[in-house]
C-alpha cells in the first residue's frame, strides 16, 4: 500500500454510503487482497461478502450501504488481536481503493449477520463492516454520532507511548514519532484507545488498558482487538520505513496498574 501514512490519517469511519455498488474493479481487487491477509499470530481469518437486500442485513447507524464483509475466527486465546490485525488491513486497503468501511461490532441484529456468514460451532464473528462509497454528506444521525463519542481527536501521545515503565512519556525519534502517530489514529471501539506501549530494551511491549463492558461470549474482547488494530498500523508502519519487526509473547513483568493486560512484544529482526 502506497502513502500509508496518508492512508491511515486520511480514514474515517464511514456510515453514510451513496446507495451505489462499488465497481466490479474494486470488488475483485479486495477479494484477491482479501486471500493473502496473514497476521503474525498466524490465526486465520476468514472474510465472507454478503449481499445487504438478499439477506435483509441491516445496521441503525448507517445508510446507503448494498455489501458487507463479516469476519469469522476460531475461538482461542489470541483471536481477537489476531482478528483485529487482519480485518484492519482490510479496511485500510479499502480505503486505498476509496471504498468506506466502518467496524460494527454492537450496532447490529448479530443473529442475521452470524447466520449469513455461516458462523460454526468453536468460531466467532466479532465484527462486520459495510463496504461502499461514501455519501458526500454525513446523515444527520453520523454527524451526531461522531461527536458524541469525539471520533475526531485522540488520546495524546505521552499518555499512550512510555518509555521503561508505566507512565512515564516516550521521547522517539522523527521515524518513530510517525509511525507513533499511525497508531495513535487507530480506529477503535467507541473511540476508547485502550492500546499502551511500553518501550523497554528495544522492544515496544502492547498492553490492554480495559475499561469496563467490552467483553462477551460472542464478539470476545473488543478492547483486545483494538489492540490487534493498533499493533497492525505500528508493524506496518514500521515495515513502510524499511524495517523487519516480529511480534514475540513474552511478558516483561512491568509493574502496570490493574486493569492493564500484557498482549505481545515487538521487536527488530
Ligand atoms: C472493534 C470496533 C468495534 C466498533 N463497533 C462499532 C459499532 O458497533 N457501531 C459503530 O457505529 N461504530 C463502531 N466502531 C467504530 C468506532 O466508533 C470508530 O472507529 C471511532 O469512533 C473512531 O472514529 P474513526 O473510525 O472515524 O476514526 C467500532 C470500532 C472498532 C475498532
């Protein structure tokens, strides 16, 4: 993907579509894109495109939208950081493309979805997303939204990016400065931010800053997908800038307060 930078501030969440197809071009574009998307806990996802008219697929807060992708995984340990990795990777393609998207993991009828999708025994679909071009104006009802939860601002970086232990603020470099900011505008659940790194010895642990509610049998974590999301923008961010990063599971045992869980490591191959 080209002008990633770009890409990631340039993304916004989209709920109000222009009632249109997308082109059969971009269609067959995500669908190939779609078939080679890994992540590094090699926990596959599987993307299936439903059609919104022939299974009557709906969701309160957007309009316009004709197609949706579903993603299902497997239930284990690590499904949702996995999930969040590669449906991202979805959604910034897509928006390479200029086909919107928005996550959906509570504003729809999850029966009908899970359904269509064909979702199995052992397997779960956190979320699902529209996909289409954007209205050129925001439905009365997106506007609000987007105010009510701030989607356009974010956490600032000294309270997100720590330097050898909790809380204490991350000088980086110009590079890393940049690739800070694309985790920074990572999408996430009611706009919550609940990622945290602490970088220690060369490498830039994740963490999980949970609040309250986000956790069920159906959707798992949606906080540590948020987490997969961001750790998707940093590995991509850092890949972009020539480097080789690799995610390790090996908690450093910082002394964190307690509502913050240890996720995965990053560091240079
Ligand atoms: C895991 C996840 C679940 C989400 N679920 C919903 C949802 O159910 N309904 C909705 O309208 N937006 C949902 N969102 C979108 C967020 O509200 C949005 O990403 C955030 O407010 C930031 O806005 P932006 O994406 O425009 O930057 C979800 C986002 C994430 C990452």
């Amino acid at each position: 993907m080209e002008n990633l930078s770009g890409i990631i501030r340039g993304r916004k969440s989209i709920r109000t579509f222009d009632s249109g197809n997308i082109s059969d071009e971009h269609r067959e574009k995500i669908s190939e894109y779609i078939k080679g998307i890994t992540n590094p806990f090699n926990i596959p996802v599987e993307f299936v495109v439903l059609d919104a008219k022939e299974y009557g697929l709906s969701s309160p807060v957007l309009s316009g939208e004709g197609l949706y992708i579903a993603g299902k995984v497997e239930k284990k340990p690590y499904a949702d950081v996995a999930f969040g990795y590669s449906f991202e990777k979805l959604v910034l393609y897509a928006w390479s493309l200029g086909v919107g998207t928005v996550w959906i993991g509570g504003t729809m009828k999850r029966e009908l979805f899970e359904k269509a999708a064909g979702v199995k025994e052992g397997e779960m679909m956190p979320c699902v997303s529209p996909l289409g071009y954007p209205a050129k104006k925001r439905s009365l009802k997106e506007t609000m939204m987007r105010k009510g939860i701030g989607a356009d601002s974010r956490i600032s970086a000294d309270k997100l990016f720590f330097e050898d232990e909790w809380g204490r603020p991350l000088t980086p470099g110009e590079d890393l400065a940049d690739i800070l900011e694309m985790v920074r505008w990572a999408p996430s659940a009611v706009n919550k931010q609940p990622w945290r790194i602490i970088l220690k010895e060369g490498i830039y642990h994740f963490y999980e800053k949970k609040d309250k509610g986000y956790i069920n049998d159906t959707t798992g974590d949606l906080q540590k997908i948020d987490v997969g999301i961001a750790l998707c923008h940093f590995m991509m961010g850092l890949e972009a800038s020539g480097k080789i990063p690799e995610i390790i599971i090996d908690d450093p045992k910082i002394d964190v307060p307690e509502d913050v869980e240890y996720i995965a490591g990053v560091r240079m191959r």
